[in-house]
C-alpha cells in the first residue's frame, strides 16, 4: 500500500525598495524571517557594497546598499505539498 504524507513549506515574502525607482522587487524566499533579517543587519552595518538575497528558486539578487530604500520581511503562507510514496 502507498504511503502517503504532506510536507509543509514554508516561504517568506521579501519586497526591496530601491531609491529613486518606482518598481520594488518583490520574490519569496525559503529562509525564515530572522535569517533574512540577519542578513540585511549584516550587510548595512558593516562595510558591504551590496545586498544579496537568494530567491526560492535559486535566483540571486544583488542591491547595492546606496540605493536601498527599505526591505520589508512578511511572513509567506505555508502551503501543503502531497505526495505518494
């Protein structure tokens, strides 16, 4: 008999702002909200040229940290994922 289970992903909502441009990025990430915000406390409190912030997808995206307006860190939904075994 097939087993049968669901995993539980969880994803967090990541929107960048960037000075002087009327679009903002906006992506999920597979890390959690304070792993997230580690790394931006990191990089504006040393001397960092750029953010870097990697995407559920494994997409990379780099900001320089001049043209950082804000980032806001939400906290994604948690969707259920079936499978058989």
């Amino acid at each position: 008999m097939p087993r049968v289970g669901i995993i539980y992903a969880q994803h967090v909502d990541i929107r960048i702002g960037i000075a002087n441009t009327a679009r903002e990025l906006s992506f999920e990430s597979a890390q959690t909200p304070a792993e997230v915000e580690k790394i931006v406390a990191d990089a504006l409190s040393s001397d960092a040229k750029f953010l870097s912030l990697t995407d559920d997808k494994g997409k990379v995206y780099v900001v320089p940290i001049a043209a950082l307006a804000y980032v806001e860190i939400g906290e994604g939904e948690t969707r259920r994922v079936g499978f058989v075994a």
